[in-house]
C-alpha cells in the first residue's frame, strides 16, 4: 500500500497529534494491552499516547454490526448490516463522513469507492479551526517546524494553547530557553492556557482577536502586514511591545494550536503567521488533532470529495461517519444519522440506526506527516480484532451492497507536496466576542484528550480524571459567583448545561470561561455557522450563565 | 531478597524542573497504566502551577518506620517500595509521610483505586522508581520520567546532578532556570 516515496518507519508510533512520539506495546496481561514510553531513547509521551494500548482491546470497543429496534441495540452481520443501510437509504444520496487523521491510504481506498457509486460522496472530515489553519499556512509558503527544530529558534510566538495540543512540542522551547534566558516567548491566547504562563510577554486578546494582535504584532515586528484594526478590550500596546520584542530574530518559531469555538479567522491567522515566520527566517508548527490532518489537506485536490460545509448542507442525504464522532465533534444535537462506522461509542453512533465495527487509525497503517513535513509510512501499533473492518472497507462493503462491483482506478500516495493555495483576503477589522455581561465561554485544549474525545475518553485514566470535568474560571468571577477552587457549578446556555468542577486559573482573564474541548456537551454550546458558498464551518464563542451547584446532589453525583 | 536491615540507599532521584512542567500529567497516566492502576504520582497545587508529587525516596524513611505491617521496606537495590501482600492498606505511611507524596486519595481516582472487589481497594500504592524497568535494563528510566514530554523530570545521580548544571532544590527540584521569570 505504501508508495516508495514516504520514508518506512521501524518503531511503532502515536498518531493522535504531529509529533509522533515513539511507543511501546505491552501485554496482553491481566489488564489488557498497555501503552508505554520506551526503555530507553524516548521524547516523551503524553496521556493520549498513554490510552493507546488500552484502547486496542478496551472492552468497550464495537466488535460487531447493530441495527437499532424499539430502541435498543441488535446484532447482526456485516454483510446483512450492509444491504439493511442501502434498503433503510432508498433513493437519497449517501454522503460518508469519513476521519481525516487516518492515513492516507485510507483515504484514497475511500474515494475510489465513491467514485465509482454515483449516488455517493466523500467528505474528508477535520476539525474544521484546523483544516482553515492549515489552509492558511500553505498558501504563506512557509516552513514547517518539527519538535525537534525549536531548540534552534530564537523566538516563539505561540497562538493558543500549543503545549496542550502537543506537550512535546514544549522541549524544544525550554531547550533554548536554557541556552539562552533572554529568549523571547510571546503568547497569544485569550483561553489562558498552559503555554501562557511560561510567556516572556502575553499579548492581551480577547476571543476572537487573534489575528488583529498578530497583525498589530508583526508592523510592529517590521514585517509588511495590511492594517486591521483591533477590536475593543485589545491591548495593542502589549502586541506592538511583543512585536519590537521578536523584531531581532533571525529565526522565528509561531507554533499553532486551532482550539474549536474560537471564531473564524484561521485561515488568515495561520497566512499571516506564515508570512511573519517567513520573513524572520523561520517557520510554523501546526498543532493539530491528529497526526495526519496536513497530509489530509494536502491529499483534498487529488480527491473527489465535497467540503464539510457542503456536505453538512445536505440535509436530505443520508449521512453515513466513518471513524469520525461528526455530531460529537460539531455539538450537533438531534440529527439523525444512518450508520456509522465507529471503535468506540459516540455521539455519531447513538445517532445512527447502524453501527458497524471500524479499526482505529493506529491499527491500519500507511502514510502520515509526521513532525513538520517528514512524511512517513508506519506500520500499525496492532492489527484490527476479528472481524473488524478497515474504515475504507466499511464504505466499500456498503458499496458493494449499493452494487458497485469494484472500487475506481487507486492511486499510489507519492509525495504530498505544498498545496497552491490562494491567499486569504484579509480583512480590514476583527470582530471580537462582545464582552457582554454574561462570560464568554471559550473551548480549551488538554493534554489528555484528543479532538472530542470519542476515543480517549474511553481510557481509564481519562475516565477517571475527566469525570466531573473542570471548567477553569479566573479569580475575579469565581469570586463574583461566590465560588471557590474545586467547587461545583453549573455551566448554562439555552437549554444545554454543564456540571463541572471549578479551577481558578490565574492567567485568565476576567468574563472567559474555558471548559475542555474534548466535552461534546461544551462544543454544542458554541454557535456554529456553515456557509456552503466560502466552504467555512465556523464555531465561535458563546455566552453563558454561570451558578454554583454545591448542593448536596451535585457533589454525590 | 528483602530484608528490614538497612540497605544502602538508591544515588539517583526522579527531580522536577518546576520551570518545565506543563501540567500535562502524562506522569501520572504513566504510572497509572504501569502500575495496575494505582497510581504513585499524585498533584498538588502551588499557585499558578500543578506541579506532581512523587516519593523523594527518604534516607531514613518514616513510611518504613511507621508500616505495622512491615510492608514498606527499601530493598536491595536501594529502592523504599510496597511490598504488594503485606499492605493492609491502613495508610499509616500515608499519614506518616512528611511530604505528602503517599497519598491514601491518590490524585482524584478514589473510584478507582478504592473499587469494591479488587485487591487495589484494600492497598496503598507507593512510587517503586519502576523496577521492573530499571531491572531490564540499566538505562532505563522510571515510567514518570520517560513519558515527560517537557522534560521537567528527570531521573539523576544527586551526586553528578551538580556537575550536569543542575540545582537541586530540597531534595526533589531541579531547575536549570530557577524561577528567572517569574
């Protein structure tokens, strides 16, 4: 399957985020397989590596086909399953959601069925932040950092919670940090995540002001950038200060992380970044959700496939996810879906009226982008159990349910090179979240989850730290609401509410609220907006009524 | 062989660089998958940080002095560590602990560790430097310092720490950048 051009990789690998970090298999013992970092050599792996081995043999994992009747779960099998989809699909067009971190085999396998199955589409699904970002830095030409390149750099602008989205990708920085104390880390996040409190200079923005603080930043970094003007509540004065600060460097590092819920101007903030990294001698580090999602950019012009926004548009389609948690990862509420191919119970799978068994990313194989752009072929950490169908596999036993004989022509991988993306126009002013009475509820990266959690959330560890989960407020609305460290609350908007623990974060600012972005019940209380005709699903920040909940049935719950 | 006589303590500590810890808790996800799911490494707040709590591994450690049921002991390697069928779990070590780092709640997972069937509900779990691991292989680290991807732990010779540009700080912090910015 694998194309002579990517590089074979020898060591099993994490691919729930870039930097690939190594890991080893153990068991299966007592307690089932187990992830852990290597005897000697490692670079780290984070909790999400760590729910790896559990996760291959979790009894929870779907390892057959059901139908729901009466409102309960039937099993049945595969090829049963799959004639009872296109029956239950009569004549509307089906559209498959399928995972854009698998690798790219995959992928292709995918859409060589779809092509030949007129009534079918693919849609290659990312989080939808991430897949603007990454748009945007291909279009600014610039370099692309591994883990590894940090140490070298003389600066960091971080945009987001990047140590959340990616720990590692914190040595490098502390690395040059050592060599040199004076070395500038300049942090953009209005969620105040972990990174910001390593920040020689924090850049005050509101949600939503990203890319005005990094306009105002680069003019003042002397780098050509049009004009846009800052929203209320921004310090312009810390981005121009921030700027002069970086002015000198001979070779800058902007590391991104594209947290869901934070508005719509990636595309333009990950170009502009390009640009800024470009013309101070360096480069970006996209943080993303998964190993793969650039190479998943990269591979979309070679693929037949429809964009999330158009494909969310059609309403009278039959919406079928493959490895993808679709509602979990938007909040979508109430839809009903026709199948999924799914490892683990989500979102997507209690919407569907079949479920079929589907391998996870790291079972399969092929090729990534690993670490900057090294693009790699890894084995998988284990094969699939029994009976367990490759995500590719589960459209095309669809498929040949639906009579398509065989898949279309399949193309060999070979190099993914730059995509020739077109700039972003940029616009002149920057809408920041109207800082209203009510806080404004941001989404925030964690180490020990990836995406929406539909797979790590069913680790133990993450089940057990993760359950009330906490929502981070800062100490003048903690005190405003008559709270403290480790109490109750009721997080609200409309009908949809969150109970969670509180945890005062010093470096929030006041009115933010920040609960975890792998909480599907916090994505569905960001607004999302999808316009067929830019292609753009756009997430932004809500508000929301804050209570305390300390009564004596929430904390027994 | 274990024996209650004193052994010569262990050279190396796991130290934190509190400059580096970016409050990923992948130690503690280590721990917790390496050891059962009993977890050694708990967290305390202090301030703006998270920083974790993992044993010191004492000269003259009380949990060994205190245990009634001779269960802690440092064994031949060096190593103050749980013998697994003698802890009754009655947490005297916890109590006796002068800094903390047994804890009888362990790190917010009181579900489960404390599961009701499971040898684990009637145990203390207690930091072993995983020596299943240093035992395989001489270069071996404890799990907590190979899944730090920050680099904030480290696994160090405190008689060489000084010598690789480390400052140990009260036995257990490291820093290479002692708190410039802060």
């Amino acid at each position: 399957m694998c194309s002579d051009t990517p590089k074979q990789e020898p060591r099993s690998r994490c691919t729930l985020c870039p930097a690939g970090c190594e890991l080893r298999i153990g068991g299966p013992g007592a307690g089932g397989y187990q992830s852990e970092p290597p005897m000697v050599g490692g670079a780290g792996l984070c909790p999400r590596g760590l729910a790896i081995g559990e996760l291959l043999d979790a009894p929870g994992r779907i390892r057959w086909a059901t139908r729901r009747l009466d409102g309960r779960r039937q099993e049945i099998g595969l090829a049963e399953a799959a004639r009872a989809i296109i029956a239950a699909a009569g004549d509307r067009d089906l559209v498959f959601f399928i995972d854009g971190a698998l690798p790219c085999e995959q992928l292709l396998a995918a859409d060589a069925w779809c092509r030949a199955w007129p009534r079918a589409k693919l849609c290659v699904v990312l989080e939808p932040a991430e897949r603007e970002l990454l748009l945007g830095t291909e279009a600014s030409g610039a370099a692309y950092l591994s883990d590894a390149d940090l140490a070298g750099c003389d600066g960091f602008l971080i945009v987001g919670d990047a140590f959340a989205a990616n720990p590692a990708c914190s040595r490098g920085v502390f690395d040059r940090r050592a060599a040199d104390a004076r070395v500038a880390i300049i942090v953009i996040d209005p969620g105040g995540g972990s990174a910001a409190k390593f920040a020689t200079c924090r850049v005050a923005a509101p949600p939503g002001a990203e890319l005005a603080a990094i306009a105002e930043l680069a003019r003042a970094a002397g780098v050509d950038c049009p004009p846009i003007a800052p929203p209320d509540g921004m310090d312009v004065r810390s981005a121009r200060s921030a700027g002069l600060a970086l002015a000198g460097c001979k070779r800058l590092a902007i590391i991104l992380a594209a947290e869901y819920g934070r508005g719509g101007a990636w595309r333009q903030i990950g170009y502009l970044a390009g640009r800024l990294a470009g013309a101070l001698g360096g480069g970006v580090a996209c943080q993303t959700t998964g190993a793969n999602a650039l190479a998943a950019v990269r591979l979309g012009p070679r693929l037949a496939a429809i964009s999330l926004a158009d494909a969310l548009a059609r309403q009278g389609a039959a919406w079928v996810t493959v490895g993808s948690d679709l509602l979990g990862m938007l909040g979508i509420r109430g839809r009903e879906i026709l199948a999924a191919g799914a490892a683990f119970a989500s979102r997507s799978t209690e919407a569907a009226e079949f479920v079929m068994p589907a391998a996870l990313a790291m079972e399969v194989g092929g090729t990534h982008i690993l670490g900057g752009e090294r693009q790699v072929c890894l084995d998988a950490v284990l094969p699939p159990p029994a009976g367990v169908l490759e995500p590719a596999d589960v459209i095309g036993s669809i498929a040949r349910a639906g009579g398509v004989e065989a898949p279309g022509p399949t193309t060999a991988v070979g190099t993914l090179s730059r995509l020739a993306a077109a700039a972003p126009s940029i616009p002149a002013g920057c809408a920041a979240a109207a800082a209203a009475a009510s806080p404004v509820l941001m989404l925030g990266r964690q180490a020990a989850d990836a995406g929406c959690g539909e797979l790590t959330a069913h680790a133990s560890w993450q089940s057990a730290v993760g359950s009330p989960p906490s929502v981070r407020l800062a100490a003048a609305d903690a005190r405003r609401i008559g709270v403290k460290d480790l109490d109750m609350v009721e997080v609200r908007t409309g009908e949809l509410s969150v109970r969670a623990r509180v945890r005062i974060d010093h470096a929030l600012d006041a009115g933010a609220v920040v609960l975890p972005e792998a909480l599907c019940e916090a994505r569905a209380m960001c607004p999302l907006q999808v316009s067929p005709a830019t292609e753009a699903v756009v997430a932004s920040p809500g508000t929301v009524n804050i209570e305390a909940a300390n009564d004596y049935a929430s904390q027994t719950a | 062989m274990i024996t209650q006589a004193r052994q010569p303590e262990i050279d190396k500590r796991v130290v934190i660089d509190v400059d580096r810890c970016v409050e990923c808790q992948s130690c503690a996800a280590a721990c917790f998958a390496g050891h059962a799911r009993m977890p050694a490494v708990s967290f305390a707040r202090a301030g703006w940080a998270l920083l974790p709590l993992i044993c010191r591994q004492c000269k003259a450690p009380a949990c060994v002095d205190t245990c009634p049921a001779e269960a802690m002991v440092r064994d031949e390697a060096g190593i103050v560590r749980r013998r697994l069928f003698r802890c009754v779990g009655c947490g005297s070590c916890a109590q006796a602990c002068p800094f903390g780092v047994i804890s009888d709640s362990l790190a917010g997972t009181p579900g489960t560790i404390k599961s009701p069937g499971e040898l684990s509900g009637h145990q203390i779990s207690k930091c072993d430097l995983c020596a299943d691991r240093l035992a395989a292989d001489a270069r071996a680290v404890p799990r907590c310092v190979a899944a730090c991807p920050s680099g904030a732990l480290r696994f160090v010779d405190e008689h060489q720490a000084e010598a690789d540009g480390l400052l140990i700080i009260g036995g257990r912090s490291a820093a290479d950048h002692l708190y410039k910015r802060r």
